[in-house]
C-alpha cells in the first residue's frame, strides 16, 4: 500500500517516519488495505496504539544518547549483579540426608557395578520391597545446588545418579513411588530430601 492509498483511506496524513511503521504493520496484517485502514483508524485491538509505540520507540532509538543511555545501564546492571554474586558467597550445597556423591561416585567406580535400566531398577524394587512398578519412577540425576550465606538455596544444574547394581548390598537407585521420594543406598531405603 502507498503513503497517498493511506491518507485517502484513512483521512490521516502521518511523518514518513510513522508511515514505515504503518507500512510494517500492514505487511504482517491478515486483511487487505481498506480492512486494515478501517482497524487502524479506529485502533481496533490497539493496532494504531501499537503503531505509534513502535514508532516512538524506534525514534528514541535512533536517538544516540537513548542507545548510550541504554548500554550504560545494561553495564551498571551487569556489574551489580556480579557484586549480589559475590556478596552472598555461594557455595557448593553437601545435603548430609542423601547419599553423598563421593560415595557413589567410589560406587561407580568398580569394575562389577553395572548400571541398571529404569526396567531393571523397578523389578528390582519389586522384588526386594513390593514397590508396585507402575508407580515407580526412577532418576537418573539429582539437583546440584547452592547455598549462600543466607543459607539460601538455588538449582545450578544436576549431577548424573545413574542407578547402580553391584551387589545385593551395595547398590543405589534414586526413585519416587506415588508421593513419597526415597533413595535405595546399599539395600536400605531412606527418605530423598529435595
């Protein structure tokens, strides 16, 4: 649609500048010119608000101290984030109710430990504990946290758990059964803090 099809729709004679807005806009429009004037003229849906902003904001933009202005405080915020970083002291989180990592890792680590299947693991529950299989569901990781000096918590990623078999004492699946979550640690069941 040209700037002249516009105005004489529209009876509205906008700066060239608000007219590549309009151009925009009307090239992502579903209607045709006389459909998407009318809904302009009359800001159905907000369409010629929308518009406007567009177009301020790309003026603003333009603009290079609102450009400068911006980085600036892109940069400030940046840095204050890294002074919260440090200023809490994140740690590394060891929950002493769960299975500690160096233990599984030294599980892991033996030549017989094999790693079970989420299949193998559950008829293993069923066996040993009457778990019902069907309600089972098995990990294969666990949250790595943090704690900072508030000693609040935060999830920074997972650390794999794979589930291990070595022997009918030594062994390690991390699962939940309906609501409840539990860690099976060398034949012994105990409740999975999160």
């Amino acid at each position: 649609m040209m700037k002249s099809e516009f105005e004489k729709l529209t009876g509205i004679f906008p700066t060239d500048e608000l007219y590549k807005q309009i151009e925009a806009a009307y090239y992502t429009y579903s209607g045709d010119k006389v459909h998407f004037c009318k809904a302009y003229t009359e800001n159905k849906d907000g369409l010629a608000e929308r518009i406007q902003h567009d177009a301020d904001l790309k003026a603003r933009l333009d603009d290079g101290d609102y450009a400068r202005k911006i980085d600036t405080l892109e940069g400030t915020i940046a840095k204050l984030k890294e002074q919260l970083e440090r200023e809490q002291e994140w740690k590394p989180y060891i929950d002493k109710d769960n299975f500690e990592q160096s233990c599984y890792e030294h599980l892991r680590s033996q030549k017989d430990a094999q790693v079970l299947t989420d299949e193998e693991a559950k008829d293993l529950l069923y066996d040993e504990f009457g778990f019902a299989r069907e309600k089972v569901k098995i990990y294969r990781e666990i949250p790595k946290l943090e704690v900072n000096r508030h000693r609040t918590l935060r999830r920074v990623g997972t650390i794999e758990r794979l589930p291990l078999y070595c022997a009918t004492d030594w062994n390690y699946i991390r699962f939940d059964c309906g609501c409840m979550a539990y860690e099976l640690v060398n034949d012994q069941l105990r409740p999975f803090v999160h």
